[in-house]
C-alpha cells in the first residue's frame, strides 16, 4: 500500500548521548555525497558509521557543506534541518503524527543533484523541518535525516557489530545487479518482509501459536511494543522494569513503561531480550496505515547481520565471513 506521507514520520527514543557538535554554516544543498563511503563495484557501496546513542550516523556532504547525517529506515525521505538551511523554495503548512507528537514541516527544498557514485538523483525533493531538540538531547550537530526515498533502488545490509552498511544495486524486479561477495558475508536464511509504503515489516513468533507484526526502523533506540498486546501475552512475554520518557522527532515527551521483550523468534531463529517500551501505537498505525504490533529498532538489528529488501519483500539474515 503506498502512502504519501510526509518524510518526518521517523521515531527516535533517546536512551544515551554520545557525539561531539560540528560546525556547520547555512548553504543552498545542490547535493549529497557520503563522504566515507568505499565502493567494491560500482554496485556495491559500503559505508562505515558511528553510533549517536544508539541511532546510525554517517558523515555526508551537501555542496561545501559536510556533517551528521542519521540513516533511518523509518523516515520516508530526505529531511534537512533548518538551522543550516536559507528560506525553503516551498514553505509548508502540514505536520504529522508521531508517538511523541505533531511534527511541523516548516517547508520543502529541491536539491539540484543528488549524487552517490552510479546514483545520480536531480531535482530530488527534501523536507525541512526543525531538529534543534535532537540535536541538544544528542549533543551533536545534525545536517539531515536520510530515509527511504535515498535509499529505495537498493538492498541495504546493516552490520551493527562492523558498524558498516552495504548498498546493493537493485534491478526492477528486486534482484541485486551483483552478489555481495561470499567471501564478505554467508547467506543463512531469508523471511517474508509487508511492506506498506516505506514501512519495512516483518512476523515474529512468541511460542507455537501467537505471533506479532513489527516495523523495522533503525531510527528507534528501543523498540516499541503497543499497549493492548493483550494482558496474557505482556504476562508471558514482557518483563516491566521502569518508567522512562520517551522522546522523538515530534518536541513532546510522553511517559511509558520500559521493559524487556522475551521469548521473540524470527521463525526458528531465537532472538535475544530485547529492551522495549510499552506505548500507544495508535497514532503510527493511522498515520502509516498499517496494523503494527510494534517497532524493532537497534536492539533486534545489533543481534545479526541482516539486510532490507523493499522491492522483494524480503529480510535475510547473514553471517560474517571475514
């Protein structure tokens, strides 16, 4: 199901800060360039990342412009902040529904080029939002979001251990142009992703019978798992431990249980606890027109190797070779 939905609709939760400010000047963005990215084909691209917390951080350019940028599956464009940015081309008047809150899109810019080896995208439409209060509860100076419209031609391999992502050029059908090289990474089981516009979601099982539906997003420092899952099942399968507040792209913070999400199996895959937040999940669930049990964020994507295809529909899971 394909939604035209603002790109904002990304959710962060804050749990650690880490990173240090940049410096950054206000400059029209004719385009993006990953300044740390080491390509093995021209097919394949790999790029290293440092942890902000716990959310994915590369080092991008646009024009003479270099710093922070978080990679999110969750968001479904290029959002920039507007500290670094002149007057948007387009201002906009809409704002969307997050866990945390209404996010303002405080206009639209079009970058003339948007460039990543063989990727060449122009006239490539962003967001321009205000990312003051992330970048003070991280610490560190944020240029922009990237979401699923970058990154939507490729299969994207995420290495949290490596701290490495791998793009693999899709054709239309889904298939990669060229095979990551098995010397790099093993194959070991593939699983059957829903898709619902940029959303990424996958099945995991808790015990014989129940299963839940989550969301992939690697914007998510903790996942989230909606508050009428069922009182027998938060008996068996959720640990409470404390109250904490979370907070995210929308400026609100709410207050919701923190605990631990046990007994999850990705088929006959078993996964570790997970740390996980109690909340309503109402609002995504409208917003993204989907049926959600809950979002995966950093502590299912840490556990493995793993990568997103979109057009396949499918999440498989490595091993490192190397």
């Amino acid at each position: 199901m394909k939604t035209n939905l603002p790109a904002c609709f990304a959710i962060f939760l804050w749990t650690y800060i880490l990173g240090s400010p940049i410096d950054a000047r206000a400059s029209a963005p004719p385009e993006l360039v990953f300044t740390q990215a080491t390509w093995l084909s021209p097919n394949i691209i790999r790029i290293p990342f440092t942890f902000t917390g716990t959310l994915i951080t590369v080092r991008a350019r646009i024009d003479t412009l270099e710093g922070n940028f978080f990679f999110d599956t969750g968001a479904n464009g290029l959002l920039l902040n507007n500290r670094y940015l002149g007057k948007p081309t387009a201002f906009g008047t809409e704002s969307g529904g997050s866990v945390t809150g209404k996010v303002r899109v405080l206009g639209n810019t079009t970058l003339d080029t948007f460039l990543l080896d063989n990727l060449l995208l122009t006239q490539l439409k962003a967001e321009v939002i205000d990312l003051g209060h992330i970048e003070r509860a991280k610490r560190t100076a944020l240029l922009g979001i990237i979401g699923y419209e970058v990154f939507k031609d490729y299969e994207i391999l995420f290495d949290y251990a490596a701290r490495l992502l791998v793009m693999v050029k899709l054709d239309a059908k889904g298939n990669q142009i060229e095979r990551i090289p098995d010397w790099e990474y093993t194959v070991l089981q593939s699983f059957p992703l829903e898709v619902s516009g940029h959303v990424a979601m996958i099945s995991l099982k808790f015990g014989e019978k129940k299963r839940k539906l989550f969301g992939l997003d690697t914007g998510a420092e903790q996942n989230l798992l909606t508050k009428d899952a069922g009182g027998r099942f938060l008996k068996d399968n959720f640990e409470i431990r404390r109250r904490v507040n979370l907070g995210g792209v929308g400026n609100e913070k709410i207050e919701v249980l923190s605990g631990m999400l046990n007994n999850a199996q990705l088929d006959s895959i078993p996964l570790k606890p997970m740390a996980t937040l109690l909340t309503n999940l109402d609002d995504i669930n409208t917003v993204y027109q989907t049926y959600m049990d809950g979002m995966l964020g950093y502590e299912f994507f840490a556990q493995q190797p793993l990568s997103i295809n979109y057009r396949k529909k499918r999440l498989t899971i490595y091993r490192l070779v190397r």
